[in-house]
C-alpha cells in the first residue's frame, strides 16, 4: 500500500505547530509569509500550464465534460447529501471541511499516473486534469462561496475579492507570462516542485498554528475522526463505482474509461490546500483535514485499481498476441 512520503512530512507539519505554533508577532509573519506563497504556488500553476495543449484536447471533448461533471457536480451533490450526518456522525466544522473537498478540483500528476499504469488512455487523462485545474481556479471558489457563504464559512464581498487577488491573478500573471518563462519553469522543474511543497507545508503550518491557539484538537474527538475516514471511503467508493460504469453506460473505450474513472474520482491537495487557506482563514485547520485524508485515501485505493486494470489488459492482450503469432506462423508455413 502506497504511503505518500509528502503526507508525512505534512503531519509531522501539524506535528510542529501543535508543539510550536507561531504566535504574536511570530504568527504575523508566518500569516504574511503564507500569503505570499500562495500567490507564488498560482503563478507557477499559470506559468506551467500548457493552455495550448489543454485546447488540443477539446477534439475529445465528451470524455472531458463527464470528467468535470463528475468533479464540480456528482462530488458536490455528495457533499450536500452529507449534511445529514450532522450532528451524528460529522460535527459541523468537520462538515464544512467535507464539503469544501468536493468543491476542489482534480489532481493532473497522480491521475496521469494511475491511468498510465492501468493502460488507459494517458494524454486524455492530460488533458482532463488539465481542464479540471483550470475550471477549478474559478469553480472552487465561487462553489465554495455559493455552498458554504450561509453555513459560517465567513464569505463576503471582500473575501470574493480576496481569492481574485491571491489566487487568479497570479494565475493569469502565471498564463502571460508563461511565453518568456516557460522553458525556465520546463528546466527547473524538480526545483520548482521543491517550492511547491515548501509553500504547501508553510500554509499548513499556518492554518494549523491558528488551529491550535483556538483550541481545534478540542474539537476534534477520535470517534468523530474515524466517522469522518468513513464518509470519506464511502464517497470515494461512490465516485470510483459511477465513474467506472458511468463510462460504459456511455460508450466510452475501455481505455477511455479508465482516464475518467482515476481524473473523476480524485481531489487535488496541491490545488486544494492553498486555496483553503485563502477561503477559510482562521478556521483552515478543520477545513483542510478531511482533504489530507482523502488524499491519501485516494492514492492507496487507486494504485490497488491501477494494477487490477493492468492484470485485465494483459490477461486480455496475452490471447490475441499468441493468436497473432500463429497467424503469422501459418501463413509463413503456406508461403514456404
């Protein structure tokens, strides 16, 4: 079972600021600080972004739209049908940070990944987490504002203004630039990756400093924990079963299905983490813990799905290339 390495180096993150969490001046500067890589982290997702290659897609374009149907509606309709669960299972911070899960957009690396390894069709599955990221940077917000603005998540006028400034305009900063500077990012890769991590960890740092001074783990009981792991593997479950036999009730290829099935079923932590953050301020901590979950959730129950679908293709392609073979072995025999 696949352990993310980075998920680990993110809990030992909630580790140190619930042992040492910034305060006075000292949360002043990390508060600055996280604001500041966020707007870094949206300016390298806009500078790395092909928009060019994302447009190519649109020849396949069906299989994009029951991508990001599955993401931005089916998720989010999941995520409201929880809130029956409230005060029973989920608390309603715990709901909030649910629900904004739902909202986020897809993951790119991971669904390219997954797909490849099971044999689908990888620059689908490209372009489908490509897109997703791009909706996403509008949807996630405006979802979250519509959904959560009556539910105590503090959104405002000024909050809206507040995700344009940090997080679309760096973005599109990102997009325009992208023409001078897209063969450094291309080079630099490994190192701006580094970055990306870095500024995810200190977000978190903050969020979870925060968290700590206002008391979160008091909030949080063990019993409420293990109801939330469980709404979560229920959901993915959901998600996993409706994109697979969504796609064949469809009529899409076997290899088409497996690209929907891994884009439309997972949530980006990249994409997500900052921009709770942003979203959430001084209660980020709650609403950031169920997508740590899921994303790891995700990864182990995905790789598992991955390899099956890889033993199917090569249980399927292992009869038809021994057929090949004695077709071409007789007609040798014929001509000779």
């Amino acid at each position: 079972m696949p352990i993310d390495p980075y998920i680990l180096l993110l809990l030992g993150t909630v580790g140190l600021a619930a042992l040492l969490p910034a305060r006075g001046p000292a949360a002043d500067v990390a508060s600055g600080a996280s604001t500041a890589a966020v707007a870094l982290l949206f300016f390298l997702y806009g500078a790395r972004l092909s928009t060019r290659e994302a447009l190519d897609g649109l020849r396949h374009w069906r299989l994009h739209v029951t991508v990001l149907a599955c993401t931005f509606l089916v998720f989010p309709l999941l995520g409201l049908a929880a809130r029956g669960l409230v005060p029973v299972i989920l608390t309603h911070p715990l709901y909030q940070g649910l629900l904004f899960l739902t909202l986020v957009p897809s993951t790119v690396q991971s669904s390219i990944a997954f797909t490849s390894m099971a044999r689908g069709n990888v620059p689908a599955a490209i372009c489908a987490g490509s897109f997703s990221s791009l909706v996403g940077i509008v949807a996630t917000p405006l979802l979250a504002a519509s959904l959560l603005g009556g539910s105590g998540g503090g959104f405002s006028a000024g909050s809206l203004l507040k995700i344009v400034l940090q997080l679309l305009v760096p973005f599109l900063a990102g997009q325009l630039l992208r023409r001078w500077i897209g063969g450094f990012v291309t080079r630099h890769k490994k190192v701006l990756g580094l970055v990306d991590r870095g500024s995810i960890l200190l977000v978190v740092y903050t969020a979870f400093s925060v968290g700590v001074v206002q008391g979160i783990w008091h909030q949080v009981s063990p019993a409420r924990l293990g109801g939330l792991v469980v709404v979560e593997a229920v959901v993915l479950s959901v998600m996993l079963l409706l994109t697979w036999y969504g796609g064949k009730a469809l009529r899409f290829g076997r290899e088409d299905r497996i690209a929907i099935q891994f884009a439309g079923s997972k949530k980006s932590l990249a994409a997500g983490l900052p921009m709770a953050s942003v979203l959430f301020g001084a209660q980020a901590a709650l609403a950031v813990l169920p997508l740590m979950l899921f994303h790891q959730m995700q990864l182990i129950v995905c790789a598992v799905i991955a390899k099956r679908r890889a033993r199917e293709a090569a249980e399927v392609s292992a009869p038809q290339s021994a057929a090949a073979t004695r077709t071409a072995v007789g007609t040798g025999t014929r001509s000779g």
